[in-house]
C-alpha cells in the first residue's frame, strides 16, 4: 500500500505542476500580449496651443505597446478618398495652388501626410491633414471644421507579436464599438486607401 499511495501522490503533484507550469504559461502570455497592446484612435484638433485655429487631424497610438498600420481609409458622407486634396475638394470646395496659379502668394497651405505604412510608437501621433486658418481660406476651413462630424474612418493595425486589429473610428469615442476594435487575422488591402 505504501509503493501505490507514493505513486498516486507522484502522480498528483505531477499534475498539479503541469496545472501550475499551464496556467503560469498562459499568463505569460497574457502578460506579453498586454505589455506590446497598442490601441489606435483619431483625433482632431481646431486649435493649437497659441489659441489660433487650426485643423489638425492625427491618428494617435494610446495603447502601451507599437502599432504597425497596415490600411487606412477615410471616408465623408460614406464615400472614400485617396488623398486630402480630393477629400477637401468635394466637401468643402478647396483648390490646390497647383490647380491655381503656380506661384501663389498668400495661399495658406494645405499640409499632408501619410498613415498607411507608418510604425507608431505608444503615445505617437501621425497627422494626415493640417490646414490653418488664414483670411484666404475661412470659407474652406469653415467648411472643413463642420464636414469632420460627417467624416469616419477604418483602419488596420497590428501589434509586434502580429495580432491585428480593425476598427471603424470617429474623432468622438463615445460612439459604440469604438473600444472595442475586431480582431482579425490579417489586414485586407481596402479598395480606396487613403495615401495622402
């Protein structure tokens, strides 16, 4: 009885280690995915610190760990746009200087970047569109300023440990779902990318 009482308490705390070693595993895990989280939103700005207005539109990373965005699309009255000069054309009647005159003077700029592509740090923004207000342009920035509201957005991003996510955004978080971004697998190239 001795030899088989010892070797069912082997046996127990056997399993009860593999239980253990499982679970501590898995907590790892849990922990190293927490740890490299990102979590991406937009964000727009009419003003900049000096109180002069400004728009300002950013994708922030304010998850803890990098984001990798792999697809961007912007999107006004559910229609997408490739670029802000296209954007701003149909919603607000911009002009590029090119379009204009080649050497405009006292043309306020309109000022562009890129998203899709981009490796954000926690805590980085990337802007896309950065148009201030001048006395040449209220009537386009007007526009503007009232057209983001009707403006979302869909991106795809992953962290460095390749879980992926997308998600629809607005500049307003409190719109449902918004926290909560889809897992998916991989990101699917869109159809209409917003490159510039």
């Amino acid at each position: 009885w001795t030899d088989t009482l010892f070797a069912v308490a082997a046996l127990f705390v056997s399993a009860i280690s593999l239980w253990v070693g499982i679970r501590t595993e898995d907590a790892n895990e849990k922990l190293v995915a927490a740890s490299t989280w990102p979590f991406v939103q937009v964000q727009i700005s009419n003003a900049n610190p000096d109180a002069k207005l400004d728009l300002q539109f950013s994708v922030v990373n304010t998850g803890v760990g990098p984001a990798k965005i792999e697809s961007f699309e912007v999107f006004w009255k559910g229609k997408p746009y490739r670029s802000a000069n296209e954007l701003l054309h149909a919603c607000c009647g911009y002009t590029s200087i090119k379009a204009t005159l080649p050497q405009a003077k006292g043309h306020t700029p309109l000022t562009t970047g890129t998203v899709q592509g981009v490796v954000l740090r926690a805590g980085e923004p990337e802007m896309f569109i950065h148009y201030p207000l001048n006395t040449d342009n209220l009537a386009v920035w007007s526009a503007l300023d009232d057209a983001r509201e009707q403006m979302t957005y869909r991106i795809c991003y992953c962290s460095v440990l390749d879980e992926c996510w997308r998600g629809v955004l607005r500049s307003e978080l409190y719109i449902r779902g918004q926290l909560h971004p889809k897992q998916v697998k991989t990101c699917p190239v869109p159809p209409v990318a917003y490159t510039q």
